[in-house]
C-alpha cells in the first residue's frame, strides 16, 4: 500500500481548519452553505463570539442579592479561596464545622453560599478575591455530595441558566463536574430537566450537560434507566433542531450507548434520516450507531468519578505553575481562519495529557520561568502506571498486573503485552479507545485505519485512575483484553521506571485456535478423552499445554531482553 500524502487543501497545514474540512466534506451541498452563510453572518457582524452568544442568551433572572442572607464564617474563607490548595483547605475546614449540623441547616447555609455567587454573578463579578477562580462552587457541590443534600436542585440548575460570561468563568471545561452535579441533585427532577431542555435562549454548552447528567442517572443507578430512556425519547422528539443541534446526534449516541439505549434506535434512525444528519463523530454512520446502542460501550462521557477526584487534578494542575483562567481568548475563530505562524508548534511537539487536561479546565499554562543559563525550569512529570489486564470473554481466568512507565510508546506497549501474556507475537495488535485505533502502519507505512501508535504513549490514553483501554491481538481470532489503570504514582521525571510484571494469573491460550469461542470448545474437548477430536487436539497442542500453569519467570526475562533495546520513548 502506498504511503498517505498529507493533505494539502482546505486544512493547509492548520490542524483546526484540517478538522472543519473533514467536517464539512461529511456534510450535503445545503448543510455547507447553511454553516458557510452562518459565518458569513458572524464574520459581517463585527462581533466576537461571546458578543454573538449574549445576543442569543434571554433568559429573565431574578434578583438574587434579594435572598442573599450572610454567608456563614466557616463557608467565608472558602467563596475567598482561589488555588486549588487553598480550596481544599478552606472546604476542609468547612466540612468539619458542618459535620455538627443538622441536614437543614447544611442545606441552608450551602444555599446561600450559591446564591451568594450568582448574585456577584448579576453584577459581573466573578470571585472576590484578585486570580480567582471557579473552584468553590465546586468545593460547594462536593460538600453537597458528603452530605447526600438532596433539596438544592433549584439553585444547581439555576447556576446553569446564567449568561455565557457567568457559564465560560465557571463552567467552561468544567463540564464533567457539572454534569455529575446535575445527576446528584436532579435525582426525581427530570420533568423540570426536560422543561429546560425544551427551552430555547440559554448558554448552549448547558443542554448537553442536562442531557448527559439524565444518562449519568441511569448510569450510577441502572434501576431508573426505563425511567431516562422514556425522558431521553420526549427530549429528542421535542428538541432536535431546537435545543439540540442535529448535528449532535452522535455525541447523544455515544452518550447513550452506556446504557445501550437500544430501545431507541428506531426512534434515533428516524431521526438521522429526517434531519439527515451526517456522520461527525461516529464515521461510520447509521451502522455505527447501531452498533453502539446495541452493544453498548465502556467508554464513559463523565470521566471522573467524584468531586474529589476533581480537586486531586487540580491540585496536580497548580504543581504545572498554571494561572487561573487568565487571558480568555474570545477571538478564538479569528485565529481558526486566518491562524499566526507561531500559533502551531512543530508537528513533533510532545503534549503532556494531564497538561491539556487542566488547560482545558480553565488553566492557561504560564510562561516557563528560565535560568540565566537560558534552559527552562520546568520539569515534565513522569509516573508508574500499574495496569490490570484480562482477557475478555475467556472460558479460564487470564490475568496480568504490570507496572510501566507513563512515556512507553503504545507500540512497545504492544510488545511488552505480547511477552506478559504469553502470545507468539506473530499476529498484528492495536488498541482501542472508544472508537478511536492505535496501530503500527503497514510495510509501505500506510494506515488503513486509526493512529499511528508509535506516536502515541502509555499515559496519553490512560491517565486516570479507573480509565480503561482494550488491547486486541490477532485481527482474526480477535483476543481482546482489557486494560485497566488501577494505580498511578508520580516519580522524579529523572528517574527510570522499569518495566515489571508483577503478577500473572492463567496460561495464555493456544495460538490460532479460534478465538475465545474455539478456546472454550478446546478445553471441553481436553475434558473428555473419549472425545472423538481429543487425540487430534492433544496432537495439536502438543504435551506441555496446561491451561493453569504461566511461567512468570520466562515472561519477565522476555520482557527484560525486549526493554534492554535502544527504545525510544
């Protein structure tokens, strides 16, 4: 196969406008002219993005310094607080000195802790204090969620009805946490969800947060998921092309595939082909749809699992010398179109995950502070990643735990999971995220699907706790194993971290025999010697096969040689 050319085109080297020609050669000739006559409107207007979604925004609030009452002296350090330590600190503290009160009065006095910030909202100010930031909300709803306060709905959906200034300095790359909020306290509030969701003329950032925090409902609590299928059907025959873009769709696709809403694909069907939605998100179109919905997916949409979970990133985040939220980019379209030379950086530049991550949180990374010598300060954390791997839909347990480096390449980490679990290594490998692929191109350097995986590395697609991969080994009898991050610890960026297996659970099955399906029909077979295929199978595998034993030693000293190469990470 030959080798891809890069393309030249719309995208021009620009890795954003790239993006916008694979979305727009997605769309039919009407939709292009309808989103191309839409930024005619917007370039014409002489107005920024924000100015266009203000014009947008009309939503009548009332006044909320009317029902602002003094905020209780332990809640006043915390709506003062502004990095994420000093956050902690203050929520701390305020978690003690509510740990004495009774459910009303913590739901009391957290109430008035919001309506304190939407009221500095309805004046334009946002934190009391120079470089603040968005967290004590937060802090607040996490204190909601320790004490399981359940009447606090109102004022939580309220935060999300403001302006789009009041929702970029709060919510803007927080919407994980907000959507986790709204799945908390909307617990027996989905009629006044759906009644949000049908109205037009608020931020539109905030109906995929309703719509994903009804899915999150049923994804904590499978109990209500009949429940937030029948809503999820009001909304989208109610919504579409209103509040929810059709173009959307997908995302609301691959939202709904974790509770494999599978009762909705006619419904979703109807929909794509009556507002003939393209395929943005998931290529390959109304068959991946169907797919999704009736297989389901790991993938979850809110990647962290509790509010805690947030502050521990943060805090992480304030170790990268981050400035909170300054220097927001409203001008950010301009910049799509006609880009500056030093806008791009080279296409070998190594991006730190966890970097992105915070930037994308309202983090704006400051400059590096530089030595007389010239050369930067600033040292790029590194960690030991424990994974857990298991092969899936196997008939005996196989397991490995492994400790890794966060910078190992995919490829090599392909090579390592060959060794560890015990395959011949003859067959091609990738990885899968979502629906995303991670592979080795061909002879000819070609890809005929997915990512290069060499340019791609351990802690780029698993750095979370809890956070998931599948492995896949033999394109035909299709091994898929998961991989799990089950422990991450950060070390000096100086020191090595070796390779190690560390534990090991189950012979690796026979090469070629099947699948996980063939593998279950063998061991039947080696059962029963009066089997008519047993003398042939035990031929075949030869004496030594014992699907108990893995030797652990020889898996290791594979793995030692193998690292012991020149491998570039």
């Amino acid at each position: 196969m030959a080798k891809k050319k890069k393309g030249i085109g719309l995208g021009g080297g620009n890795p954003l406008m790239a993006v916008f020609s694979e979305m727009l050669s997605g769309l039919s000739p009407e939709q292009q002219m309808q989103l191309m006559d839409s930024l005619d409107v917007y370039a014409r207007s002489g107005k920024s993005m924000k100015e266009m979604k203000e014009d947008m925004y009309t939503y009548q609030c009332p006044d909320y310094a009317k029902q602002v009452k003094p905020l209780a002296k332990y809640l006043v350090p915390l709506i003062n607080a502004a990095k994420p330590s000093d956050v902690i600190a203050s929520y701390e503290q305020a978690h003690e000195a509510m740990a004495s009160l009774s459910q009303q009065e913590r739901e009391d006095a957290l109430r008035n802790f919001m309506m304190c910030i939407l009221a500095d909202g309805q004046k334009g100010k946002y934190g009391r204090v120079k470089d603040a930031s968005a967290l004590p909300l937060f802090a607040a709803f996490r204190l909601v969620d320790d004490f399981h306060i359940t009447g606090l709905f109102d004022v939580a959906l309220e935060t999300l009805k403001q302006n789009p200034s009041f929702y970029e300095f709060y919510y803007c790359g927080f919407e994980d946490a907000a959507t986790l909020m709204l799945a908390h306290v909307g617990v027996g509030h989905l009629e006044e969800m759906k009644e949000m969701m049908k109205t037009d003329g608020f931020v539109s950032e905030v109906y995929p947060i309703v719509f994903n925090a009804a899915v999150q409902m049923a994804v904590e609590n499978p109990a209500c998921r009949l429940q937030v299928l029948a809503w999820v059907s009001d909304v989208l025959k109610s919504c579409v092309e209103v509040t929810i873009p059709s173009m959307a769709m997908d995302w609301c696709v691959k939202s709904l595939a974790q509770i494999k809403a599978v009762e909705l694909l006619p419904l979703i069907k109807t929909i794509y082909k009556e507002f003939q939605v393209p395929p943005v998100e998931i290529k390959t179109g109304i068959k991946g749809v169907t797919k999704l919905l009736t297989k389901g997916t790991d993938e979850r949409i809110v990647e962290i699992a509790d509010f805690q979970e947030l502050f521990e990133e943060m805090m992480v985040g304030e170790d990268y010398d981050f400035d909170l939220f300054g220097g927001k980019d409203e001008d950010w379209l301009n910049r799509l179109l006609e880009p500056d030379e030093d806008d791009w950086g080279d296409e070998d530049d190594e991006w730190d995950v966890d970097a992105l991550f915070y930037k994308e949180c309202g983090f704006k990374p400051s400059k590096p502070k530089v030595a007389k010598s010239g050369k930067s300060k600033n040292k790029k954390q590194k960690y030991a990643l424990t994974l857990d791997v298991s092969l899936k839909g196997s008939p005996r347990k196989v397991y490995r735990q492994l400790v890794v480096p966060s910078d190992l390449r995919l490829d090599c980490l392909g090579q390592v999971l060959v060794y560890a679990v015990g395959w011949e290594g003859y067959h091609l490998n990738q990885f899968m995220r979502g629906n995303d692929c991670y592979l080795l191109p061909d002879e000819d350097g070609g890809l005929e699907w997915g990512f290069d995986s060499r340019e791609y590395t351990v802690g780029n697609l698993l750095n979370r706790v809890g956070s998931k991969i599948v492995w896949e080994y033999d394109f035909g009898d299709s091994w898929n194993h998961e991989v799990k991050l089950v422990e991450k610890t950060e070390v000096d960026g100086k020191e090595e971290i070796p390779v190690n297996l560390l534990k090991a659970t189950g012979a690796c099955p026979p090469e070629d025999c099947g699948g996980v399906y063939g593998y279950r029909h063998l061991l039947e077979v080696l059962k029963n010697p009066q089997n008519e295929e047993y003398e042939e199978m035990k031929e075949w595998l030869g004496e030594d096969f014992d699907p108990k034993k893995f030797s652990l030693a020889k898996a290791r000293g594979l793995i030692k040689v193998y690292m012991s190469g020149v491998i570039p990470f």
